[in-house]
C-alpha cells in the first residue's frame, strides 16, 4: 500500500507515512466512483 | 486569530453498541494507522500474554494520544476524562471495539452500496465520521 501511494503521488516513504491517513478514504471514495474497467 | 488544527468527530449510529458515544479526536498519520493496525493483530495473534499486553499498550497509547474529547461517563456518571489514564482505566473490550470503529472510520468510506459483511458490519451501523469545519446554516431557498 505505501509503495503505491508513493507511485500514485510521486512522493517518499517518509512522505506517505507522514500524511494523515484521511487520504485513504479519498481514495477509496475515487475507487467508488471508478467505473468498472476504467483505470 | 490562531491556527486551530483539523479535529474529526466520531459518532455511532442508532443500533450499534456504540450509539450515543461521542468522539473527538486529532487527525492520525498513515504511519501511526499502519502502526495500530499491526499492534492490533497483534493482540490475536501473538503467541504470549507479554506480547498481546504490550501490543495493547501500543494500541491504547496510540488512541489516547490522539483522543482529545468524549462523552463516556462511569457507571456513576462521572466523566472518563480524556487521557491517557482515563483510557487504560476502561474495560478492554471496549476500548478495542471503540479503537478498531475509529480507525476504520479514519481510513474507510461508508458505501451507500448493499455488500456482503463478513463480520456484519453494515453501512447502518458503521460509525460516523465528520471532520470539524465550520458549518453555517443554509439560508432559505428562494422557492420556498
């Protein structure tokens, strides 16, 4: 999971780890509104 | 006027054995969730009671810290006050339900979707998690 965050923001490990982890429900609200076959 | 940081309010949805509790709390870090999620299978899976009693001390450590207000009153009606000391002094189980139910509500999004619940959980009784911005009324609709 942090190397993928670390891919999808362009950013460190220490960066990932240090940001509030409010950030994960962005992205699983982005995953909700993915549509199906869409990357 | 000073900079306030961003404080998440926790609430528990009518039928869930948390309903009525209120939480405040800080903001956590993906470290410290990674670092709680870990201390908290910890507590199932370590092998001795050492290892699960230190686990739970991290655990424990890591909401107290971030905790910064609640409503949970002893059995007499005397506020838990929100510290470190208030935490350990709580049942358990409680505190383990009440963490895990914060730190989903941290890091997951309620789907309005129908889905499948292993453990069942449902979108109506997850918690409820809200940042605290401040919020104005509406003012009233021009058609009504």
């Amino acid at each position: 999971m942090i190397l993928g965050l670390c891919d999808r923001f362009g950013c460190l490990p220490s960066q990932v780890l240090a940001e509030e982890a409010s950030v994960l429900r962005l992205l699983r609200l982005e995953a909700l509104g993915r549509r199906e076959g869409e990357s | 006027m000073g900079f306030k940081r961003k404080l998440y309010s926790v609430t528990w949805p009518e039928g869930h054995a948390l309903h009525g509790l209120e939480v405040t709390t800080k903001g956590l870090s993906i470290e410290g969730l990674v670092e709680m999620t870990r201390a908290g299978e910890e507590i199932t899976r370590a092998p001795d009671v050492d290892a699960k009693v230190a686990a739970a001390g991290k655990l424990l450590a890591g909401f107290s810290g971030r905790l910064v207000a609640w409503n949970l009153e002893e059995d007499d009606g005397t506020p838990v006050p929100a510290t470190a000391e208030g935490v350990a002094d709580q049942d358990m189980q409680l505190m383990v339900d009440l963490i895990t139910a914060w730190m989903d509500a941290v890091a997951s999004v309620d789907t309005p979707l129908p889905s499948a619940s292993p453990n069942g959980a449902t979108s109506a009784t997850a918690p409820v998690m809200e940042a605290s911005l401040p919020m104005v009324p509406l003012s009233p609709s021009p058609s009504s």
